[in-house]
C-alpha cells in the first residue's frame, strides 16, 4: 500500500515537472512572431503624411452620415423604403486613394439606419453573371432559381468629388481638401442635398 | 437643408433629453439636478488649458444633437483630439468606436463641438477628450 502511494507521488511529481517545463516555454501573451509587427488603433488620429489617409476618410464618412441621417429626405426614404445608391466620387487630387472607402462607409452607416440601397458599376458585372447563371446556364431548377428583370432602380443617387490645393515652400507644405457630396434624384437630376468638408493639413519639412 | 429644419428648430427644445450647464443658477437649487457636464466626460488626464465650460444636448427628429463649447485658457493654441460614444438608456454601446478627430483651438478663444447622433438608437452619450498637454501624458 505504501509502496503504491510513492510511485503515485512520484508520478504526480513527475507530471508536475514536465507541466511546469512545457508552460515555462510559453508566455501568457496569445501572440507569434518576431514582435516587430504590432497591431495599432485603427481609429486614432494618422498624422504620418499630408497625404489624404484613414483620419480623413473616417472624419469625411462621418460628417457626411451624419449630414445624411438628419436631412427629412433621407428619413422620409427610409420610412417609404425607397432606394439609394452611390456613384463613384471622382477624385480630382493629384493621389492615389479608392474614393470607395468613402461611399462604402457612408452606405454601410446608413443602412444601420434603415437606408436600403442598390449596388452599381463594379459590383454590377457579378450581379449579372449570377443571374445569367441562375437562368441561362441550364443547371438550376427553374422553381428554385431567381427570375431575370426583377432588378430594382434607385430613386436617389449620391454623387461628388474630392479636390484639393497643394503649396508648398522650401520648409513647408500645406494641403487643403474639400470634399463636394450630392444626393440626386436621378428621375429629374435635381441637387436635393449637397454637403462639404474641408480639410487643411500642414507638414514641416 | 436648413430650411427644412426651421419648423423642427422651433420646436425643438419641446421634444427633449438632456442640458447640461457648467455651474447651476442658484435658483434652481431646489430644482431635481440634471446631469452634470462632468458626468458627460471623459478626460484621458486632466487637461490643463481646456475646458468644456458648456455642453448641451437635445434629441431632434430622433436624433441626439450635442453641442460642446471648448474654451482654451492659455493664450496659445491647443491640439484637441475628441470622439463620441452612443449609448442607448440602459448604456450599451449603440455605435462603433468611433474616429478620433483633431480640433485646434486657437489661444483665449471658445470653440464649438456640433455633432449629430450617427444613429437613432443614441440617447446618451460621452464625450472622449484627450490633449497632448494632458496631465495624464506627462
């Protein structure tokens, strides 16, 4: 009996060392890697060039949405379900950026209200494809496949441009954009809402 | 858009939530108080120029309007970066986090914070300051 309680201590004590070495390989932090990558704050302030970046998009989608939710149009749309949709904001500066990150954000804060919207240019081609494949493939049960012409148009249509002014000195350079967004009623192209934001950034060289 | 709001603007402060003054007149000692500016905020440290020396907020057509008066103490200009949270009555977060945005304010002046709640579902809120010249930073 004895003899059994000393080999079960010794093989408590055994499990608790190799428990012990194992964890002692381990940190408690749950990530891998080098650690010269990290994670940041997606929402903080990016002042790293006068470049436009992901504060001027947040800050332009926001005004905008909330220029937007307050309008009576935008709230009489959401009570009679009509539809939105949002045409690609031209981009007039001298860079690069995907003015969609504007539009997308826009119609995704809107919808969380209650804006229903309808999808256009890029995204329109997969549209097509699925219901051509739906209906003219030959391989869906016509029961079960969605029908063709069925598509619904939108009434309004959110349209605009992002410009801007760059000077620049031996030691300085300061950038101003304005960002022009418009909801038209795409029947009679009528202007119902315009808004603007402007933005000034200022960097020493 | 304005003057689609004009009737909505005088009828305002009927519809109804929250104003918050920075000091209470005296006579309305014996009224039940109101939330107060401090409980309205959230400073990451203590700012040592800026002050929010008023905040108000009223719901209209379903949705909270803020309007936060900066005031810069010291006589040079003062980075701000700010952010709302919404929140619902029972204080659930109704909204994503939010950007932080800069705001400058120019030395001994007051500035305006106006933001609209982006949600309906917002009726409460706190306002997120932070200042590089926070006690906190140092």
């Amino acid at each position: 009996m004895q003899a059994q309680n000393s080999h079960a201590l010794r093989l408590t004590l055994i499990a608790g060392a190799l428990a012990f070495s194992l964890s002692a390989c381990q940190t408690t932090s749950p990530t891998t890697g080098s650690g010269n990558v990290s994670y940041g704050d997606a929402k903080a302030v990016e002042t790293v060039t006068t470049d436009l970046g992901s504060t001027d998009i947040q800050m332009i989608s926001e005004k905008m949405t909330q220029s937007l939710i307050q309008e009576p149009l935008i709230q009489d749309l959401i009570r009679k379900r009509q539809l939105l949709m949002a045409s690609p904001v031209k981009n007039k500066t001298s860079e690069y950026f995907d003015t969609r990150l504007i539009t997308d954000t826009i119609l995704a804060q809107l919808q969380k209200n209650g804006v229903r919207y309808t999808i256009e240019g890029e995204d329109m081609q997969n549209q097509v494809d699925e219901l051509r494949r739906q209906n003219q493939s030959g391989l869906y049960d016509k029961s079960k496949s969605v029908k063709m012409g069925k598509m619904q148009g939108a009434k309004y249509r959110l349209d605009g441009a992002v410009s801007s002014i760059i000077k620049k000195t031996a030691d300085q350079k300061d950038v101003y954009y304005k960002i022009n967004l418009r909801l038209i009623e795409i029947e009679t192209g009528v202007v119902e809402w315009t808004d603007e934001k402007e933005i000034r950034k200022t960097a020493r060289r | 858009m304005s003057r689609r709001f004009l009737i909505p603007l005088g009828l305002a402060a009927a519809v109804f939530a929250v104003s918050v003054q920075a000091q209470t007149p005296p006579e309305a000692a014996s009224q039940p108080a109101g939330p107060t500016i401090a409980s309205k905020i959230e400073e990451q440290g203590q700012m040592r120029y800026l002050r929010v020396t008023d905040l108000r907020a009223v719901k209209r057509d379903n949705l909270l309007r803020i309007q936060a008066e900066i005031t810069n103490t010291s006589n040079g200009n003062q980075q701000l970066y700010y952010r709302f949270k919404w929140l619902d009555r029972d204080g659930f977060s109704v909204w994503d986090d939010e950007p932080w945005k800069p705001l400058l304010v120019y030395g001994a002046q007051k500035q305006f914070i106006n933001v609209v709640a982006p949600t309906f579902k917002a009726t409460d809120f706190r306002l997120v300051l932070q200042s590089p010249d926070n006690s906190g930073n140092n």
